[in-house]
C-alpha cells in the first residue's frame, strides 16, 4: 500500500510538470488505460481459471446473516471458509471458551446445550457462534456433533470485518443473537451496539 501510494505522488507530480493542472488528470487516466489493455489477456485467463465455489456460496446464501450481501461479496467469503469435520459425540464449541470462528453446518445435526440443558437441534444451512464474535466475549453454549458432520469455518477477524462492512448483515447478525439468548434466558450484551471495530491490522 505505502509503494502504490508514493508511486502514485511520483506520477501525479510528474504528470503536473509534463502537462501542468490538466495533465494531472488525464496522463494518470490515460497510463491506466495502457496498464487494462496489456493486462486484460492476463486477466481474463486468471478469472477463466480461478475455482467457483459453488456449494459454499449457496450455503453461505441460505443463512440469513449473509443472504442479504452481493454475489461477489459471497464468492470472496467463500474463499475464506475453512473446512472442519467433527465426529459423533465431538464438541465443535465449549461453554466458556473463546470465541475464535464462525460456523456454517453443510452436513450433520448438532446439539445446542447450556448449563447441561438442552436448547436445539441444528442442521444444515444453519450456522452458529456469532454471539461470542459479536460481543467479544466466551462462549456462551456448547454445540456437540450428534453425527459425522461437515461443517465451514470462518475466522473470527473476516467475521468481524465482514458486520463491520456491511451493517445489514450486522442487525441480521446482531437479530439472531438476541433471539438464541431470549431462549437461552441471558441479557443481550450486544444490544443498541453498533457494528463491531475491526480487527487491528497489526495484530
């Protein structure tokens, strides 16, 4: 970013002394111009052969937390999505623990439970662990493979960044977290927040 943005000081200046004020304008344009036309072949032979991932874009579209966000936006999250298997009896999250990733269910039945007691099934095309990326805080139930499942795996950081990008997905987010903690009886420590800060990138 800092190499592209003093490249862009040492063109614009040079721009300026070659064609003055108007030259600031159109010799950058016009460099542009040249740059897409070498470069469009190239271009258009790596998104020909860039992988689609279908499947995850379509299970990403039936959650309501992203159903609302673009198609290229959904191809990009897709390519962020880790895969992660669990087997029978396995707990993918524990009451308590950290909040570190999102999940999205593709195949299997969990169980939802908090204090020892049982909340919810949940199954495929849903997805759960927003409320400790949402609020920053530890888990606030745990989910247990009932069967062999599949599930896609977001990080916490492309989460966060995601809500605080796109502030429908946010209230979507922020709306079902309140509902799993109406049923779990727990306050909503997110509500009246605004989309969370993202992450530092010096982290």
């Amino acid at each position: 970013m800092n190499v592209g943005l003093a490249l862009g000081v040492v063109i614009v200046r040079a721009s300026v002394a070659i064609g003055g004020d108007r030259g600031a304008f159109w010799i950058p344009g016009l460099a542009g111009v040249v740059v897409i036309i070498a470069l469009a072949q190239r271009l258009f032979e790596i998104d020909r052969s860039a992988p689609v991932p279908h499947v995850q874009i379509e299970l990403l579209r039936s959650v309501p937390i992203f159903s609302s966000l673009a198609g290229p936006t959904l191809e990009g999250i897709a390519h962020l999505l880790v895969p992660v298997s669990a087997r029978a009896g396995e707990v993918v999250i524990r009451e308590g623990d950290p909040g570190d990733r999102y999940y999205l269910i593709a195949d299997g039945t969990l169980a939802v439970s908090r204090e020892g007691r049982h909340l919810a099934t949940i199954g495929r095309g849903q997805g759960f662990g927003e409320i400790a990326l949402l609020h920053n805080s530890p888990r606030t139930s745990s989910v247990i493979a009932n069967d062999e499942v599949m599930l896609y795996a977001l990080d916490k950081d492309a989460f966060v960044l995601l809500l605080t990008g796109h502030p429908a997905a946010h209230d979507t987010a922020r709306a079902t977290a309140s509902g799993q903690l109406r049923i779990m009886g727990v306050d909503d420590p997110t509500a009246g927040s605004q989309p969370p800060s993202p992450p530092d990138q010096g982290d």
